[in-house]
C-alpha cells in the first residue's frame, strides 16, 4: 500500500539534467568549504555553519555583434592607369618654343572603399550563477566566570559586520546578480 514513487511535477530538480543538478550541487559545496574553512580559522572549529543555495542558469546561448563605422572606411581595392602618348619632335630648323599639343598624358584612378565592420561572435558561459543565498551561523564567546562555570557572551556588532564582510568575498558576493 505505500507509493513507491512520486511524480514531480514542477520541482527545479525535475528540469535538470542529472550533471547539471551535480555541478549544482558541487558549486554549493565548494563556495560552502572555502567560507567554512576560513570562518573557522577565524572564530574556532565548530564555532560555525555555513549553507548555500545557488540558482544556475544552465541555458546555452551565443551572442553575436555586428558594428559599422561609416567614419573611418578602409580602401578594398585601387586600380590605377596611366596612358603616355610621347611628345612629337619639333621639325628642324624651327625654335623649340613650347611643346607640341600632340603628346598625351591620361591617368585613371579607381579607388573601391568598404566600410570597416567588427564583428564579436561571444559564446555565454553556462552553469552560470544566478543567484546565491548564504546562511551562517557563528556561535558567540564563552568566558568563565569567578566559579569557573562557562559563561556565553554574544560577539561584538563591529566584529559581526566585518566576519560578514569576510563572508561576502569569500563567497564572490556580486550584488547586482
């Protein structure tokens, strides 16, 4: 009489695949070790507890940018021709006053420009993190007191704020993400 197996209809997990949902959980760990380990270096071992939860963006996506700069166009190609046609020699006896009108120079130029164009072809990273939530707890001081009994005393506020500060880059806080 006991179900053996549930369907799951709209749970997170359900639309991963089985190495997403791992490198998931791998990501969690990691950010979960370097924050443990260096809290406890700092309050004492066991003196803190630390957990993470990542949201991953698992989509592929390729991003591609085409950009024109009309102002500073680049030359494709030039053609350049040059016809000479030489001077006739003036007859004999006669001064050589000025050139004959016969000799030719022509000269055609052909310039091709084409605009320059950049284009950026970026692939976006996936199992990127979307969101991180970081839970910690630190347990606070015990000092004896004249009966040799422990007594708690709750951590400084300024001491607080700045373990939580140590919390937010260990763990690549970004607070725009």
């Amino acid at each position: 009489g006991n179900i053996l197996s549930r369907v799951q209809a709209d749970s997170k997990f359900a639309k991963m695949t089985n190495a997403q949902a791992e490198y998931q959980r791998n990501t969690e760990k990691e950010i979960v070790g370097r924050i443990q380990s260096m809290l406890e270096n700092v309050v004492g071992k066991g003196k803190a507890v630390v957990r993470i939860s990542a949201e991953m963006d698992f989509r592929v996506s390729e991003k591609t940018e085409e950009k024109y700069d009309p102002d500073s166009p680049v030359i494709r190609s030039v053609k350049r021709q040059t016809d000479k046609t030489a001077p006739r020699e003036p007859a004999a006896g006669k001064a050589a006053a000025a050139p004959d009108s016969t000799g030719q120079e022509k000269l055609d130029e052909t310039i091709n420009y084409e605009i320059n164009k950049v284009v950026n072809k970026t692939v976006m990273p996936v199992g990127e993190i979307q969101k991180l939530s970081v839970a910690v707890l630190i347990d606070g001081i015990y000092n004896k007191n004249e009966k040799g009994v422990e007594v708690y005393q709750p951590r400084a506020k300024k001491d607080l704020d700045s373990l939580e500060e140590l919390v937010k880059k260990s763990a690549g806080i970004n607070a725009t993400r």
